[in-house]
C-alpha cells in the first residue's frame, strides 16, 4: 500500500513510519506532503530519499490529489498537519485518510487543540491519564471514528512538555501499528486499546460503503 503523508512541522511521526515500513512490510511512504518548504519532515523525506511535494497553497485540493496521483498514494496520513485538508481530497480518500492527534478524542479535540496546546489543556483539566488517538478524517475535524487509543499515565509534577515526550513516544508506536494493520486488511483497521489496566477494545475493521482495492 503506498501511503502519503502529510505534515506540517518535525515529522517525528512520520519517520517512526518510514521506519516501520521496511522489508517486507505491507506499506510504503511514497510521498510526503508539506503546507511548510522548512519542515523537518522534508527533510527526513529526503534523507530516506523518499519524493517530497511541497503544497504551497494548502486550499488547493485538485494539486493535492494531482501529486497524489503522479506518487500512486493509496493511503493518507496526516502526521502533524497544521491544515484543513480540501474537502474534495477527503471525499476521495474516504476511508483511507487518518490523523494522529497526541489526546484521547473525543476529549482536548477541535479548534486550537493542537501541539503544546493539548497537553495544557490536559494538565489543566487534572486529568491523570491523556494518551494518542488515531482516527478516521472526515469533513468534520477531529472527530471521525475512532481506530485506535492508546492511553498514557499523566504524572504528579509533569509539564505539558514532559506529558508530550510521553504521548509522542506512544504515537510512534500507534500510528505504524494501525498503518501497517490498514495495509495487511486492505482497509482502515481498528486496534485494541494497549496500556496498563485497560482491556482489549474492539478488534477489526471499519465498514466503508466505499471501498477502493
Ligand atoms: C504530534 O503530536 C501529532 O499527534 C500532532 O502533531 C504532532 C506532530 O509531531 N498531530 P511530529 O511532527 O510528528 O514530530
């Protein structure tokens, strides 16, 4: 499956993908996308000699799915990315578009919920535990369904920095397992919930009306 992501800022996220997708693993980066020609994610693109597109106006869905097109994407991912995605883009991925966002949605989502922003809002609310969220994209941000959850103790005297090293190490784990389990059935998949003291959630795949082979 050749997956294409889009981000917008280090691209941590995006290299624990391109390092899970070695050997014979069922998926490959074949395009990173970026609103931003100074993101480190460009740069790790071009380090793993991976093709790079740089969007330069993020509300321009056909260029978008133009290089889409050109790299044989699959697969989307949005891996810290900073912008809308064009509606005409998420209705031709639908299904196959997922974001990572360092909370457990439904919670600390939507308007301004993002980077260093969440893990205020998370320490602030007194929360004692925040986690990574994988979910489906659709018009509405933030709140597609739900794939995978893994959830992360917040701990007495954390900083909102400290509390995002620890979901961040999380989402490197997250995002490739679901990458990778979405490239093995062919469609977006669902994982368990993994962490201390919570069962298994529900195992399998999300029923699309839409599904592309
Ligand atoms: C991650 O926390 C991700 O969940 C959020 O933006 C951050 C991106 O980090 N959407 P990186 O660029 O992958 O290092």
């Amino acid at each position: 499956m050749n997956v294409g992501v889009l981000a917008s800022g280090s691209g941590s996220n995006l290299q624990a993908l391109v390092d899970a997708c070695v050997g014979d693993a069922p998926a490959r980066v074949a395009l990173v996308v970026s609103n931003r020609e100074d993101a480190g994610a460009l740069d790790r693109a071009r380090a793993a000699e991976i093709p790079i597109y740089h969007l330069s106006d993020p509300e321009d869905g056909d260029a978008l799915l133009g290089a889409f097109r050109n790299a044989g994407v699959q697969f989307v991912v949005l891996a810290g990315y900073l912008q809308l995605v064009p509606e005409s883009v998420v209705r031709a991925f639908e299904g196959r578009i997922i974001n990572i966002h360092p909370a457990l949605l439904p919670g600390f989502g939507g308007k301004g919920m993002y980077g260093i922003n969440v893990h205020r809002a998370v320490l602030a609310s007194g929360s004692t535990i925040s986690g990574a969220t994988v979910h489906l994209v659709t018009a509405e941000y933030d709140r597609g369904p739900i794939l995978a959850q893994w959830p992360v103790p917040v701990l007495p005297g954390d900083t909102a920095e400290s509390l995002r090293d620890r979901v961040l190490a999380i989402e490197h784990e997250l995002l490739p397992a679901v990458v990778l389990a979405s490239a093995a059935a062919n469609r977006a998949a669902r994982l368990p919930v993994k962490g201390p003291g919570f069962g298994a959630g529900p195992v399998g795949t999300v029923d699309l009306s839409d599904e592309r082979s």
